[in-house]
C-alpha cells in the first residue's frame, strides 16, 4: 500500500478512535464468526506482535 490516508482518516484513528468497552447480549452467526476468523489470520504472529522497538 502506497497511498497515505487522509487527514480527516488520521484524525480519526489517531485522536478519536477508543477501544469498544460495551456488548450486546445477543447471538453471532457461525457465518460471521468465519469472516472474522479470515481476517484476523492474516495479523502478525504472536512474537512480532509483542516486539517493543
């Protein structure tokens, strides 16, 4: 990826975004699930993930 996002989108992630710190009480679909399953395989694995520069 070579395009740098905007700044409205920086402002966003950067300032704005909070960690999600509420739930429903409600079903997930086994469908749903996989599709999260499928993205989050893609993430760093455990040791880069915990790298401290």
């Amino acid at each position: 990826m070579s395009e740098a996002i905007t700044p409205t989108a920086q402002h966003a992630l950067f300032t704005e975004a909070r960690t999600h710190n509420g739930w429903l009480d409600r079903p997930v679909s086994d469908e749903t699930l996989r599709e999260i399953y499928e993205l989050m395989k893609w993430g760093p694995p455990l040791p880069t993930a915990l790298r401290r520069g």
